[in-house]
C-alpha cells in the first residue's frame, strides 16, 4: 500500500525530473553499482517511505554529499488560506526560513511566515535523531559563490523569465560523521517535528535514549548484584522492565528488545545504537531496489 507521504515524494520527484535510470548513451541501462554514490529507495524506518542511502564509498566526517538543492520560499500560507485548516503538498517537506542563510532577512519582516521547499536531500531524506549523519553545508561566506547563494540565472532582472523560477538554489549538504557505505541518510528535523505530529506520539526522542541507557545501567548493577541469576531469567526480568506501564511509549521504543543487546551496545553508544546496523543496506539490495540520485545536477538552463 503507498502512504500519503510516499505519493506526495514521487510527485516531488517527477517535478524535479528526477528518474529511475540513468542511461548510457548507447542507450542501454547503465550499471551503477560501481559508481552511484547516493541512492533513492526505501526507507529503513518502517512506514517512512522512501529514503537516501550513501552508496558504494564511505563518505568522511565533513566530506559534500550532494550539488546543492533548489529552494522555494512560500509565503504567508495561513493568510492565504484565511488561517482555515488546508492540505498543503509540501507539508512535510518544508523546513524554516532561518534555516538558510540571509533568507529571512530579505523576503520579510517575520521570518516565520516563510517556509522552504528544499527538493532533492531537503525533501527525500529523513531523519532518525540518534542517527543523524548529514548537516547543511551552506555557510554566510559561501552564500553569494557561483555554486551556491542567489541569482537570477544570468538573466535581466527586466526579463519576464525572471519570475518563472526561484533564484535560490546550491543549497550544499555535508557528512556530519563518518558515513559507510550503504547507510542511510539522515538529518535533524527537530524534535518539535515529532511532538507536534500525533502520528509520531511514539518517536523516541534524544532524551528517551539517555533514560533507555540508564535504565539499562541499573539492570546490569541488578544482575552484578544477583550474579546466581541464569541468563533466561535476565533475559524475563528484562521484558518486565521494558513493558512496564510506568514509561511512556517513547521511552520504552528507545529500549532494546533484549537485555544481551542492550548490554552488546551499552558502551558503545547505548541505546542510540539501537537501528544502527538496521540503518545500512547492502549495495545489491540498493542497486536492485533502488534508484542512483547523484548523476542529475542543477544548473543553468542551455535554452536562451
């Protein structure tokens, strides 16, 4: 079944002439498995949808990932909509006008009656908080470069084209910690994405991976305190803990499904760990189920 959120996603894609192939120029499909270095399929996050996954390189801490995304500014979208309840396309695509540099500075006096269609990266990839992997890589002294910023396309600003497009585009992303191959991408919506959305009510938050490992420290104190404890007792005395009613359900996704993974991972990141390894596809499964995303650039229109 195709969620709400995978339709609106293919649809973004479409408009964005973004396609499931690439072709070589005899015309016959391209084997990207050596050479795709990201990847379009589906998500690692049950009922996500679609994701973005680094594909046959590691990518290092700081290292570009993409060209840069074309952004559309949209303004005043409760003033236009007689501050009525409307079902807006890019709902859950749009990110904060302060989250690009100077843009809320020169479209309006309130900044938050701006919000930003990113497409490409802002728009695909999705966000696991313990995990996140990928920041913006647009900086105040590279706004205004001929690979990132704002312009008019080389057009006069008396061309009537000058209205057909936006002028902000090059918005860069980097790796915000080592990234293998094969793992998927995520960025940092913010928590008040997740606590402002009912369908999210079960998300952990960064916080709930901090009591998850707590919680897990003091049961390993238990069983240290209790050494006569056989493992299959641990292994009862551990859903208890879990499924307990006195945590919320955030907290109680934050923790491991068995204590022996729980105490695998605790001194190797804790509870943040949990979907690590969930997090990497093989580059098989990629290449059969996915489509290569970074053969496809923006850029100047060779059209007069």
């Amino acid at each position: 079944v195709t969620t709400r959120k995978e339709k609106e996603l293919l649809t973004i894609l479409t408009l964005t002439s973004i396609h499931q192939e690439v072709f070589a120029s005899d015309g016959h499909s391209k084997n990207e498995h050596a050479e795709c270095g990201i990847y379009l399929a589906e998500s690692t996050i049950p009922g996500a949808g679609l994701g973005m996954y680094a594909g046959n390189r590691h990518y290092k801490k700081g290292e570009g990932l993409t060209e840069g995304d074309l952004l559309v500014p949209m303004f005043d979208l409760d003033w236009n909509n007689d501050y009525e309840d409307y079902e807006f396309l890019w709902d859950e695509y749009t990110w904060a006008a302060r989250s690009f540099n100077s843009m809320e500075d020169e479209e309006s006096d309130d900044p938050e009656q701006i919000c930003v269609a990113s497409f490409g990266m802002g728009a695909a990839v999705n966000c696991m908080l313990p995990l996140v992997n990928v920041v913006d890589a647009m900086s105040e002294d590279d706004y205004y470069t001929e690979k990132s910023g704002l312009d008019n396309a080389g057009l006069s600003s008396q061309s009537p084209g000058v209205g057909a497009f936006t002028p902000y585009h090059g918005r860069p992303t980097k790796a915000r910690r080592n990234i293998p191959a094969g793992q998927e991408l995520f960025v940092n919506y913010g928590e008040d994405y997740f606590l402002s959305r009912e369908a999210y009510d079960s998300v952990p938050l960064l916080e709930d991976y901090r009591e998850a490992n707590k919680l897990t420290k003091r049961f390993q104190i238990l069983t240290i305190a209790l050494p006569d404890l056989s493992t299959s007792v641990q292994a009862d005395l551990w859903k208890v803990v879990k499924n307990s009613t006195t945590w919320n359900i955030r907290l109680k996704n934050a923790l491991y499904d068995t204590y022996e993974d729980a105490l695998r991972d605790l001194n190797k990141g804790g509870a943040a760990r949990r979907y690590y390894n969930a997090s990497i596809r093989s580059l098989d499964w990629l290449e059969e189920h996915g489509a290569c995303m970074d053969h496809i650039e923006a850029g100047v229109s060779t059209v007069p």
